[in-house]
C-alpha cells in the first residue's frame, strides 16, 4: 500500500499509531453505526487481506463500527514495525508518526527512523480522561529538540488556535474536522473558503499579539488563565 501510494505521486506517510485498537464508540452503538451500507466499503482496508468485508468491519458483531474493524488490525505491533516501514517501505518518502502523546515516546519515534511526530489524542476519542494535545506539545517539543517537525493535530477550529499552537513549538498543525464540515456544507468552494478564514484569523492575531511574521511568534505570548479549568464558559444564546 505505502509503494502505491509513493507511485501515485504521495509525497509523505503518516502511520497512526493510537488505534490498533478503539476506545468504545458509544454514540455509534447508540444509533446503530455498526456497518457500512453497500455499495460503500472503506477503501484499502480489505485489500490483501483473506477476510471478506463481512468478517470484519461489517461483521456486525458489535455494536459499533470501529469495535468491527478492529479484525483488521494487527495488535502487536512494536516499534521495530516502525524500523521496518522507514526502511523498506517509505523509500525517500517522509515517515510521520501520528498519535504521540508524550516525551518517551516521541523520543522512541525519532530513534527509530521517524521524520516527524504528530502530537494527537485521536479527536479526545480513544482514551477518556486523556491530555489535550495541547497540553501534551510543550514537553514532546523540548524532548524532540528539534531533530524532527513537530505538527499539532486537534481541537484547531480558528487561526488564534494556531497562533497558540505556533507559540507552544508546533512546527505546523492539522486541519481535520473544518474540513468535513466545510466540505459537507458547501463542497470544494467552502473548503477554500474555511482556508481562507484561517488564514485571515491567524494574520489578525499575530498582528495585534505583535508578530510581524510565523518566526515571532513565541511562548511568551501563551499563559494560564488564572483560575484554571474551574471557571465556567457560557456560550451565548443568538
């Protein structure tokens, strides 16, 4: 799959490595997304595989999807895998390391051959309780020191969020959710105008913070509210 992604004109690999198994998709049990319906498949998970779409992601043995599609997915999996990806699968391509959430492990992912870490907690959906990615960059930043890119993925929804991110040493942030949104709302055009957005919001902000470009923007411009998670954020009724 990497090599026909190198052939097909892809210019790097990201390996998730949060989610050889799922936290419990309870809103999915709920509402019973358990399958995809036909003729939709996930395309690439059951090619060179010997299981049939209906022995694993469709199987509806479970109560949600993910709970599925977990058959598909190797579970022991080790850091050598990672060696080994780089090596003989990436070629020249960049390897990038999504689902890093500490110091130790981002270390671990830099020694064995990664060209960069995304600091992410998988949308806050594998683990309850789990950090913000947020909270997580400053110490992966310091422990990498800056072998690597360090990219932030999570929770960014306007440019002072990548303001923030830019300022705790992300080298550069992920767009996820926005996008979908974007795109379900008003296709290609409303994708290029969220960009656009993000890009007027973040222009905005690093002008009144003071930055007159990406390479002013520090950590002195980040502090704690001083009351900490207690206080309570009410959002406006319109």
């Amino acid at each position: 799959l990497v090599r026909r992604a190198a052939k097909a004109g892809y210019r790097g690999v990201f390996l998730t490595v949060d989610s050889v198994r799922f936290g419990y998709r309870e809103a999915d049990a709920r509402n019973g997304f358990n399958s995809i319906p036909p003729p939709h498949r996930l395309v690439n998970y059951d090619e060179g595989s010997k299981s049939t779409l209906d022995q694993t992601y469709n199987a509806k043995q479970q109560k949600a999807l993910d709970q599925n599609s977990e058959k598909l997915f190797d579970q022991n999996v080790t850091w050598e895998d990672v060696r080994w990806l780089k090596q003989e699968g990436c070629g020249n391509l960049p390897l990038v390391i999504k689902g890093i959430m500490t110091a130790e492990d981002a270390i671990l992912a830099v020694q064995y051959g990664a060209d960069g870490v995304m600091v992410s907690n998988h949308g806050g959906r594998q683990l309850d309780g789990s950090l913000a990615a947020i909270d997580a960059l400053p110490e992966i930043v310091e422990a990498v020191e800056g072998r690597v890119p360090v990219l932030l993925d999570g929770g960014i929804r306007r440019g002072t969020d990548v303001l923030k991110a830019l300022a705790l040493g992300a080298t550069a942030v992920g767009i996820g959710k926005p996008v979908f949104f974007a795109l379900s709302a008003g296709g290609e055009k409303a994708v290029v105008e969220m960009l656009r957005m993000f890009k007027t919001e973040l222009e905005a902000a690093m002008a009144i913070c003071g930055c007159q470009t990406v390479d002013d923007i520090s950590r002195r411009l980040i502090t704690r509210h001083p009351y900490g998670p207690a206080v309570k954020y009410l959002r406006a009724s319109l």
